[in-house]
C-alpha cells in the first residue's frame, strides 16, 4: 500500500513503435481495400457495357425475326448500318443520342452515342487505364450492325438479286478487353 492507502496501479497506453505498427497494418488494409474497390468498379463497367450489348443484340435478333414472319426478309438489309439502339423499347440513360461528326475528345466518359457519319455505335470508357482497344484519345469501343449474307458470286459485296440474306449481327468495329490492372 501507498501513502493515503491507495494502491497504484501500473497503468500504460501505447509505445510509439506499437502505435507505428497499428498504422502501417490500418494502412496495408487500406491500400488493399481500395484496389479491390477499384477492380470492383471496373468490372461493374465491363458487365454493364456486356450487358447492354447483349440487351441490344436481342432486340436486332427480334426486329429480324418480325421481318421474317411478316415476309419482309428483304428488308432485313435496310438494318444494316443503323443505330441499335433504336431496336430498344427503352435507351439506356447513358446514352447521348444521334450525333454527326462527334467529337470523341469531347464526350463524357461512361456514355453511349450513335455517330451517325460513321454509322457506329460508340461507348465512351469510363475507367480508361483498365482498357484496352486501338482506339486512343479517349479509349471507347465502337460497333456496328453489319449484314449476314451469302455471297454468291464472291465480290465482297451484298447484291440483293444474286446474294442470300441470312440476318444482321452487331461487331466491335475494332478488338478491345478489359484488364485487371492498370497499365
């Protein structure tokens, strides 16, 4: 017992190095947290990007399909070349509309657009350092309904009275993929 009968107790609290450790560890997991957030965030791109052209993809198979039944496969060529898009019931809410003569540099990033000069469908990428396409300055993916024919006489191009019409597709216009980390 001490003076005044009172018992000191032996208190302590945090050395500088324990505090350091505790920091650096908080940090680690910070850092790690992060990284994962940030793939996180790129694959929500990617799959929505998927997502909408697949969604796409479906209403062009659609509109061809209706052509068929109601015996206009002629007409099934007039699509190719035209905006997907107007194939929805409903555009997405990234998406800019029908532009002429756009200006990549000068679109929004995560937007969708129709250039209507170069009939292509265009996605302006968001997370540009987890993508990768021959297109730089912004990085996007463009992509177009093309026609599905057999050629006949084998020139490469679609004449109606000697080629077969067999449907529309939409390609990528140029190869692209997504990446786990940054470049």
């Amino acid at each position: 017992m001490s003076e005044g009968g009172y018992r000191r107790h032996n208190q302590r609290g945090f050395t500088l190095l324990e505090l350091v450790v505790v920091v650096l560890i908080i940090s680690i997991l910070f850092l790690v947290a992060i990284d994962k957030y940030l793939d996180l965030l790129v694959d929500v791109e990617r799959a929505t990007m998927e997502q909408n052209l697949g969604i796409m993809r479906s209403a062009v198979a659609m509109q061809v399909a209706r052509k068929i039944v109601d015996g206009e496969v002629g007409q099934i060529a007039d699509m190719a070349g035209t905006n997907p898009m107007n194939y929805l019931s409903q555009h997405q809410q990234n998406y800019l509309g029908e532009l002429e003569q756009a200006d990549p540099a000068a679109m929004e990033a995560g937007q969708w657009y129709f250039d209507k000069s170069q009939q292509n469908l265009v996605y302006q990428v968001k997370n540009t350092d987890y993508f990768q396409s021959e297109l730089n300055d912004p990085p996007r993916a463009r992509f177009k309904i093309e026609l599905v024919y057999d050629d006949r006489n084998n020139n490469g191009n679609y004449e109606p009275d000697t080629d077969n019409v067999e449907g529309v597709r939409i390609v990528a216009q140029e190869r692209y993929s997504w990446l786990k980390k940054a470049i």
